[in-house]
C-alpha cells in the first residue's frame, strides 16, 4: 500500500491573523504519513480494532472453545483487549520501499491472517477519516466565531477562505475510503508458513536420528567385542 497523505504537515494559511490558538488545527496536512502510521501502531487504535471486531476469540482459539461458545480457561486468564494488542503489536511488522508501504502479520493460524490485514487497514482508514471530519467541523465552528468577531473586510475574506477550504476537506474526506492508506494489492492467504519449516524439521530430525542410531549400535557392539575379548 501507499500512504494518501501528505508526508510534512504545510503552514497555517491563518499567519499571524489569529495568533497561535490550540483549537485550531486546518485539515490541509493535518494528519501526515507518519502519524497515519503511529495510529496504526497505536494501542488506543488496536484496543479499540480488537474490541469492535471481537477478535479474541480469533487471536487465541486454543482459549476459545468454539463449539460451546466459551473460555476454556480460568477467569484470570481469560485475553484482554490488551493481551490482544500485545499479540497484534508484536505480529505486525511494517516495511518501506520508497513509497511503498509493505504491512505483514504473523499467525499460526494462516486463515485469519488475510482477513485481520485487510480489515485492519480499512478499520485505520476509516478512523483517520473520521478524525478528520470531527477536526474540520471543530475548525468550522472556531472560523465562524472568528468571522463574526471580526471587522475587518480583509479578515473576514481570509476567515471564508479557510472555512471554504475546511469544507472541501470534509467533502474529500467523506468521498475517499482509502483516506490514509491506499491498498495496492490486498492481503492474501500465505502460501507457506513464515515460521520454522516443519516438513525440514522432521526430515533432518530423522536423518540425525538414523546416525545416533548406527553410531550407538557400533559403539555397543565395540562394547560388547571387548568384553568378550
């Protein structure tokens, strides 16, 4: 995927017509690639994405028991929003290639793993979004109060200018679903494990297994040709 935004927040067009005010904050550059990416990261986002989308049953389903519909474990070791976090944080590993932005995540279980990617990406576009949008409109309501306590011609013009530009962010917002993260080639079911190779594992398990075992017979067998001697 590649980032939908701007990689630098741009200059406030207010200059110092308002001063520095902590209830403003234009949506031209409000959020940039970087912080895109520490949201996707975040625990507050992951909290939230688990939660939204139950997906404790899915991260640990040797706790979950299926077919009953419950934990198979004690109260106190039930997962937590948290513990779901911790997993999701630590499977996530994240990679650039110029603009190009690579996210994997890491399962034993190779059936969710494309689902929970996708998802997550759209679930992180979305909530950009909607922060933004709620920005916008907090951007709008400052501009208009500003508008009304303002006499100057010159200042009122600017003011407009900005609410204009507040409102086209809230259109493009509204109109764009690949908000922060425009997908390129969606997750897919991994076609071999990223994990240790079981198959190799076994096969050289066995061929060390087959010389300790000959090498035990002839050390036997020296063994027993000496005490016979």
């Amino acid at each position: 995927m590649v980032s939908s935004l701007d990689s630098s927040s741009q200059s406030s067009l207010l200059g110092g017509l308002l001063g520095s005010s902590s209830e403003m904050n234009l949506s031209s550059g409000q959020v940039t690639k970087e912080e895109a990416l520490a949201v996707l990261t975040s625990r507050k986002f992951l909290e939230n994405f688990v939660e939204e989308r139950q997906l404790l049953k899915i991260l640990f389903p040797k706790s979950w028991d299926s077919e009953n519909k419950k934990w198979v474990v004690d109260r106190v070791d039930i997962p937590q929003n948290s513990d779901g976090f911790e997993l999701l944080s630590s499977s996530l590993n994240i990679s650039f290639d110029k603009s190009l932005i690579s996210v994997e995540f890491i399962h034993g279980e190779k059936d969710i793993v494309a689902y929970i990617l996708n998802d997550l990406i759209d679930e992180v576009n979305s909530f950009i979004r909607m922060q933004s949008i709620a920005a916008s409109g907090k951007n709008i309501n400052f501009l208009k109060n500003e508008i009304a306590n303002t006499q100057l011609a010159g200042s009122q013009e600017m003011l407009y200018r900005l609410v204009e530009t507040e409102i086209q962010s809230i259109m493009l917002a509204n109109t764009r679903q690949d908000y922060a993260f425009k997908i390129i080639d969606p997750a897919v079911e991994p076609l071999h494990p990223a994990g240790p190779n079981r198959k190799l594992i076994v096969i050289i398990g066995t061929l060390v297994g087959f010389i300790l075992t000959i090498f035990l017979v002839f050390i036997l067998n020296f063994i027993q040709i000496s005490r016979s001697r």
